[in-house]
C-alpha cells in the first residue's frame, strides 16, 4: 500500500466523522437536516473535483503515483453523494416517492442533482481492476460520465441556493478550468505535429 494512502483515507472521511460529531452532540444548527445534507453534498462536490484534478496534476508535474488515489477519492466522492441523496429521500421526504418523483421532475435543482447521482453509480461500479480489464477501452469512455456528473452537480448547487455568487461559482469555475485543461491537452500534440509539418516542408 502506497504510504499516503491510509492519510489520504483518513483526510478524505474526516468531514463525515466531525459531521457525524456535531450530529450526535448536538452541535448543529436548528435545522440539522439542511446542515447535514448540505455537509454532505459539499464535500461531493469537493472530492469530485478533486479526484478529476488528478490527472492535471500528474500532467503538470511529473508525479505519477498520485494517479493511485484517484480510484479512492471518487468513491469517497460517491459515498458523500449517497449519504446527500438518503439524507434527502429518507430524513427530509420521508421516503414519499411519489414526492420525490414530483420534485425531480418539477425542480431543475433536484433534477440535476439526481442526474449527478445516477451518472456516479455505473462510475462507482466499474471502478475495480476486473471492471477495467472487462470493458477494456471502453472503460475510459464509460469514465467519461464524470465530467457530465460534475457539471450537473454544480449546476445542482448554484441553482439550490439561488445565487450566482460565492462557492457554488468557485467551484463552477475551477471545474471549467479543469476541462478546458483537458480540451488544450488533448490537442497539444495536433499542435506538435502540425508544427514538425511546417517544419518539414516550408
């Protein structure tokens, strides 16, 4: 086991058991359930972006054993996504399906932090060596959903509380810069070969 990664494991559940702390000491605010739950989705958030910041950094730096926490920061990505959802389907609906299904369907909010879920499930599923080996190349396109779940959990964020201002856009732009990283990476070697083309024949 990497030497980091029992510390990585540890940072990355840490917002869960101080969260959990304050829950059962009762330091919360009057409205526990939207403290929790907005806890909660936050540091989705935050480990999503995260974990899609991986392979930047590796790019940008050389280090490439970083790419062995990726794996664990998505499915704790995940796992804060899942405490969000049961938070909202059993605490704040009441497991009244018939409600949530209303609410999907009639707030974008909701609608597109369901959409973010639901894009994470097959991510968190296939994220084993064996799911890799299985879907071969198609694996990384599969993969690919991150980035749609991404911007609809942002959007989630920015349209729950109504304002364009503040974290919600924060981490609206630093997704924006981490997909226009990838987009100018992508075709960074286009711009290589065009350039010994050129080269070659002046």
């Amino acid at each position: 086991m990497p030497p980091l990664k029992p510390v990585v494991f540890l940072a990355a559940l840490a917002p869960f058991l101080w969260l959990a702390f304050r829950a059962l000491t009762g330091r919360l605010s009057v409205n526990p359930i939207e403290d929790v739950t907005l806890t909660t989705g936050i540091w989705a958030l935050r480990l999503l972006l995260v974990t899609l910041a991986i392979t930047p950094i590796r790019r940008l730096t050389g280090w490439h054993r970083i790419i062995q926490y990726r794996r664990m920061l998505g499915l704790f990505a995940f796992f804060y996504a899942t405490v969000h959802l049961l938070i909202y389907v059993v605490l704040d609906q009441g497991l009244a399906f018939q409600y949530i299904l209303a609410d999907i369907a009639k707030r974008p909010y909701i609608t597109a932090g369901m959409t973010a879920f639901v894009l994470m499930v097959p991510l968190a599923l296939t994220s084993t060596r064996g799911w890799i080996r299985r879907l071969g190349r198609r694996w990384q396109t599969l993969h690919r959903l991150v980035y749609v779940s991404a911007i609809a959990a942002c959007l989630h964020f920015i349209w729950k509380v109504k304002v364009v201002v503040g974290e919600p856009v924060y981490y609206a732009v630093i997704l924006a810069a981490l997909l226009l990283f990838r987009i100018a990476w992508r075709f960074r070697p286009i711009r290589r070969a065009v350039g010994q083309s050129s080269a070659a024949n002046p």
